[in-house]
C-alpha cells in the first residue's frame, strides 16, 4: 500500500546510470547538488541496510564508468551492463529486483525522461510500487524532467526526495542504533538543515566542532 510508510524492510533501492556521459546532459538541476543528493539517498541506503541495485548502460562505449563515490558506499556491489535505455528490458536487472523480496522501489535514474520513467512505468505494471526520487534524477530539460515525473506520477509512481527517504526510514530519534550515523549525513550532505543540527550541537548543547565529513 502506498499509504504505508518506506522502512527497511519494505523498501529496495535503485541507482540508475550515474555516469558521466549522462550527467553531462542534465539541465533541470544545479549537477553538483544532484551529486550531492544522490551520496544522501546511497548512504541512507547503506545505514538502513536497505537492498540496493546499481546499474549502468553502454559504460564501455558511451557514458562512462558509475561514479566512483557509489561504489565506495558499496563496494560489495558490482553494476549491472546493460545495452538497453530501459532497465526493465534486461533479465539481470528484473532478476535482482525480484531478489530483493520488496514490493516498494524508490529509484533514482538519469535521465528522468528515459532511464527512470521507461522501468518505472515497467514496474508498476509488474506490480512493484515505485517512488521517484525526484532530486536525485536528472533531465535533459527540466521541462522533459517535469513532464516525466508528472507522467509516472499519472500512472501511479510516488514522488520523494532523498532527504524524506532518510528520515522516513529514521522516524523516531530515540532509534540510537541508526541516530549517530544518520545526524552525520544530515551534516555531510543536508545544506541549511546540517548547519543548524552542528549549531545546536556546539552552541546549545556544548560538543566540540566537528572535525571531518563523517557518514563516508
């Protein structure tokens, strides 16, 4: 049900081409806050234990390598080749989804237009429930980005951002096995919002100053 909320156990997580080639023509978001959105929603992933799918098209021939930060928060992951824009349309890609047992993909992709709105419409038509990560996937336009969340939206996909996905798998602040590590993401990657969590840290609550990007 889409009225129930993301946790780690009902939720895997999807990484879609984040190559170089592709970033390259994104134009509806600022690149290096889309980069910065991404890190957030991988390493949300990775604290929650959430299933995660990495994936990538033509890396050999087009777009490039997966972006090195990635494979650094799973280096047990190896991504999944595909020729094909449409992610659905590989056997290896579908297998693994099937493998994480979840019914609810949150899936960030570029672009929006192709990469993600091609598996997402695929998904729901298979009986998945998919959240776009609207921030963390990038367009050729931001009129071809928007057109495409809207698109998938009508045929029932959800529209997230990576921050909601943190803190609707972190819900509750008396949850101490995930807080440490969840308030250093919130730091490292959540702009206006981490300087407020250090200020009232070492202003209110007297801890010393932070002295490195920790949540890596």
């Amino acid at each position: 049900m889409k009225t129930e909320l993301l946790n780690s156990s009902n939720s895997a997580v999807i990484f879609i081409d984040f190559q170089p080639q592709m970033v390259f023509g994104v134009a509806n978001i600022d690149r290096q806050t889309l980069f910065n959105n991404v890190l957030l929603l991988a390493k949300s992933a990775k604290i929650f234990k959430v299933p995660t799918i990495l994936t990538t098209v033509e890396s050999k021939g087009f777009s490039g390598n997966i972006w090195p930060q990635l494979l650094d928060i799973f280096p047990d992951k190896n991504p999944i080749e595909r020729t094909t824009m449409n992610s659905w349309e590989n056997e290896k890609f579908v297998a693994a989804v099937k493998s994480t047992g979840r019914k609810k993909l949150i899936i960030a992709a570029l672009w929006t237009e192709a990469c993600l709105t091609f598996p997402a419409l695929e998904a729901m038509k298979a009986g998945f429930e998919v959240y776009g990560v609207e921030d963390a996937s990038g367009g050729t336009t931001l009129t071809a980005h928007n057109a495409a969340m809207r698109r998938i939206e009508q045929a029932g996909a959800v529209p997230v951002t990576a921050l909601q996905v943190l803190l609707e798998y972190q819900r509750d602040w008396a949850r101490k096995e995930t807080y440490d590590e969840v308030i250093a993401v919130v730091k490292e990657h959540c702009g206006a919002y981490g300087q407020g969590v250090e200020y009232a840290y070492t202003m209110v609550h007297g801890a010393p100053p932070s002295r490195s990007g920790v949540g890596n």
